[in-house]
C-alpha cells in the first residue's frame, strides 16, 4: 500500500524534463520511471561520443594511409608531411611503437602507421601491421 504521506512538488532531475511533480517518495528524484531510463541512456550516450569519436578519427587515418600508401604521392617508401596534413592525417591520436630495426617510433592508427624517417625533410615512412611484425613485436 502506498504511503498517505504529501511531499512538495520538485522539478524532474532529468534537464531535458524538468517537469514538476509530487514524489511518492522522499528519494524520488525523476517524474517518472522511463524519464529515469532516458536521464541515464542519454547520459551514457554522451559519455561514449567522446570514445567513439577517437575511434572513428583511428579508422578515417587508417584508410587515408591506405589510400596514400598505393598512390603516386608515395615515392620511393616515402611520403612528404605536407601530403599528411593535406589528407588530414591527425598526428597527435594514435600509440607510438619503437620500430624494432630502426629505433624510431611509429605512431600506429590501427592497421596503418606512420614513422618520421627524415626529420629535416620532414618524409615520413607508412607502415602496414603484418602477422609477422606483430610476432616480432610481442617477442
């Protein structure tokens, strides 16, 4: 049975409510329970925008440095910063790797890497992750 007793009217916790209403009880905070549902789905939706936004970034690089890898601007393995920077390639994301041979870090997006092999020209090396590197690299 529910309880007899009267609360004051609050305004809905949720912002995009803000709906008042008389609680039935004193820990009431929302006006209703699929307002509750969509304060905490819309919360979580937000929270994940910024992870899926990285990924999504990840993901448009790696294929750009696909792209890049098979075309005319990629001479003899390598390729100028000016060219990355046109094609939008974010060299702040990604997770640096020591290239094993070289010593040099490559910034890996997913498939794809990048390595600075020439800083003076500013030439960059593309990688492409292999089973056999990654072998390499967990040794």
């Amino acid at each position: 049975m529910p309880s007899k007793r009267v609360y004051e009217e609050i305004a809905c916790n949720n912002p995009a409510c803000g709906t008042e209403f008389a609680p039935h009880d004193r820990r009431q905070i929302y006006c209703s329970t699929q307002c509750r549902i969509n304060f905490y789905n819309d919360k979580k939706n937000f929270l994940d925008q910024d992870r899926y936004f990285i990924e999504k970034l990840l993901r448009e690089c790696d294929q750009k440095l696909e792209l890049l890898m098979k075309s005319n601007f990629y001479n003899n393995e390598k390729i100028e910063q000016v060219i990355l920077t046109k094609f939008e390639i974010d060299q702040t994301i990604g997770s640096l790797v020591l290239h094993l041979d070289t010593g040099r870090p490559i910034r890996w997006y997913h498939s794809f890497g990048i390595e600075l092999v020439n800083e003076r020209l500013k030439l960059y090396a593309i990688h492409q992750r292999t089973n056999n590197l990654m072998k390499k690299q967990k040794q």
